[in-house]
C-alpha cells in the first residue's frame, strides 16, 4: 500500500512538472526572429531616444493598435512573469530593434532589426440577397360571414399553403424585391388557389466593417534578406508608406459591407383565386354571372428569426365566390359572394441567394 502511494504522489509531481513547463509557452506561439539556441529572452530597443522598455520578454508578435481613428501597425511582446502574462504593445514606427543574447553577457548581443510591413487596402462590396425562394404554411382568421343565405362564409379559422420566388435580383433596387406565387387554400371544406404578386421592401442596411490581417501570419518575422514580398490579393492597393519594409508578410486592410440578417421588412400582395374541384365553382350557370369575381389583397410584416426561418404577420382581405340556390328563385343559381378579412399567420422556409 505505501508503495502505491508513493508511486500515485511521484506521478502527481511529474504532471504538475509537465503542466508547469507546458504553462511557459502559454504566452505565445510565434518564434522569436533570429533567436538561437541559447537565447531565451530579448530586450527591445525603441528610436527617437525614447526610453527602451527594462522588460525582459520571450514571445513577439504582429498586432495593430487604432490610434485616432486610424488602424496603426505595433508589436506585442509578452513574458510569463510570477505565473501571469504580460503584454507590452509598442507601435511599429516607434520600433527599432529587438536584442538578444544579452543575458548577464554570455553571449554576444544580437541586434535584429524590425521594420514595418507593406500595406494594401482592399474593398469588398458583396451584393445583398435581394433574390430568395420561400415556402411554408398559413394560419388565418376571418372575420365575420358577409354572404347572402345561404351562408357560405365562417366564423374562424382558414388554413394552407403558399410559396414564392423573387428571381429578379436588385432589379429595382438593394431593398426591393419582387416576387411571384401561388398557395392553396382551405375554406369551409373548400379548396381554392391563389396566385401572388408579392412586393417586399427591407429594412436592411449595410454596415462598414473594417478589419485587418496579417499575411501570410502575425508570426511572420524577417530574419535573413529576402528577394520577393508576399503576394498581395486580388484587388488590393497597396497604401503609401515606408519604403524600407520587412518583406516577410504584408497587412492587408479589408472593407467589407456586412448585411444583417434579421433586418425586418414590409410588403404588399395580391392576385386572383382559382377554385378546385367543388359543387357552386364558377360563375355559370346562374342569374348574377357578372359578379363574380376572386381575389385577394393583403399587407404586412415579416421578419428572419433566423437565416432560413421567417415569420410574417399580414391582413389579407379576400373575396371568395360560390354558385349556391336563389332562396326568392326557382330552380336557379346565384353568385354568392363572402368578403373576408382576416389575419393572417405565416412560417416560410427561406432562401435566399
């Protein structure tokens, strides 16, 4: 039993050993340009007689600082001191060198110098999804029952189906999209089908993003003379600056326009009703043939709960038509009509490109 327990207490001190030399490198991951063997920290030297940093560090990297609006280059020098990492950010145009072997002298100081990358702006304007592709379900509440006895109309709830497509692009602009359609419909035990004309104009508006990187890595230092710079991006151009710079990467400043995703928006639509195959469908025969007539209407709002997911909330005024018996008649058929106003619930799956 002791030996076991030596055994456990030896097996806890080697991974605490392990997790404690593991835990030196926490700070960073690029290597030191130049450093040797023996090196283990560097010192930095600033220009313009500013006052070097007494700090001692282990780890550099590239980073940016924004100073008055303005994206500057900087470094990031990091040591891990009583267990913690501390960060030193020093500006690229303040840098002149970074110092190593200099550790109570034995061995001879190596002065390598830092220099400032090539800059290129590049501008990406992606065009908004103003197409899209959606279907999905319908819940509605009609109102009260406008017909003429006999009643055709009800006092409730109507349900179906419905899909669109708006394939025209920014045709009339990066808000406005059309769209054409067509559903199916029940009521009262009746189906019909409407055909939509649907417009929607979105509340969507771009966002400025500006962002920065390095390429090919923020860890990218030069050490030995290079011939060539890192190949800049399609489109990209490159920014005036120093013409003495570290060919070993380059900062790219990118200009994206990002749209949101969950921008809400309006819409109107409309179009006429088909019916399917039921008793009292069409105009004829009867003794009214010239009122007939299906169509709805409606306007809303819509929403993207998520990407692919949408939700719509509309009024939707429709008028729905059905040959039934003259009730002051004999042996003849009227057009009765129903106007129905109602609520009207939409989930659609979403689409867009």
């Amino acid at each position: 039993m002791k030996r076991l327990c030596w055994l456990v207490i030896i097996v806890l001190c080697m991974c605490t050993e392990h997790a404690a030399a593991r835990g030196a490198d926490t700070c960073g991951s690029c290597v030191v340009p130049c450093k040797r063997a023996s090196d283990e920290m560097f010192t930095v030297r600033l220009t313009g007689g500013r006052v070097d940093p007494l700090q001692g560090y282990t780890h550099i990297i590239r980073d940016t600082i924004r100073i008055g609006g303005e994206l500057v280059q900087a470094y990031r020098c990091s040591a891990l001191i009583n267990g913690r990492c501390v960060d030193t950010l020093l500006l690229a145009d303040h840098t002149e060198s970074i110092v190593l072997g200099n550790t109570l002298g034995k061995t001879p100081p190596l002065y390598v110098p830092l220099r400032p990358v090539a800059e290129y702006n590049v501008v990406r304007e992606p065009r908004p999804t103003t197409s899209f592709a959606e279907v999905g379900g319908m819940l509605a509440y009609g109102g009260s029952d406008s017909s003429v006895t006999p009643k055709i109309g009800f006092n409730g709830f109507y349900y179906g189906a419905e899909a669109l497509v708006a394939p025209f692009g920014d045709l009339l602009g990066s808000n406005t999209a059309l769209a054409v359609g067509g559903g199916v419909l029940m009521e009262g035990g009746r189906m019909r089908f409407p055909l939509l004309a649907h417009l929607r104009f979105s509340f969507s508006s771009a966002d400025r993003v500006q962002r920065a990187r390095y390429v090919p890595s923020a860890c990218s230092f030069q050490c030995e003379p290079l011939r060539d710079t890192v190949a800049a991006p399609d489109g990209a151009v490159r920014r005036p600056g120093a013409d003495s710079v570290d060919r070993s990467a380059i900062l790219v400043r990118e200009t994206v326009l990002e749209y949101p995703q969950h921008a809400p928006y309006v819409f109107v639509e409309g179009g006429p009703v088909l019916n399917g195959s039921f008793d009292g469908a069409g105009a004829r025969p009867s003794i009214n043939p010239d009122d007939y007539g299906q169509f709805v209407l409606g306007a809303g709002a819509g929403i993207p709960v998520l990407p692919w997911l949408h939700a719509q909330l509309a009024y939707r005024y429709a008028r729905l038509n059905l040959r039934t018996p003259c009730v002051e008649c004999q042996d003849v058929y009227q057009v009765n009509t129903n106007n129905v106003h109602a609520v009207v619930l939409r989930i659609f799956l979403h689409w867009g490109w």
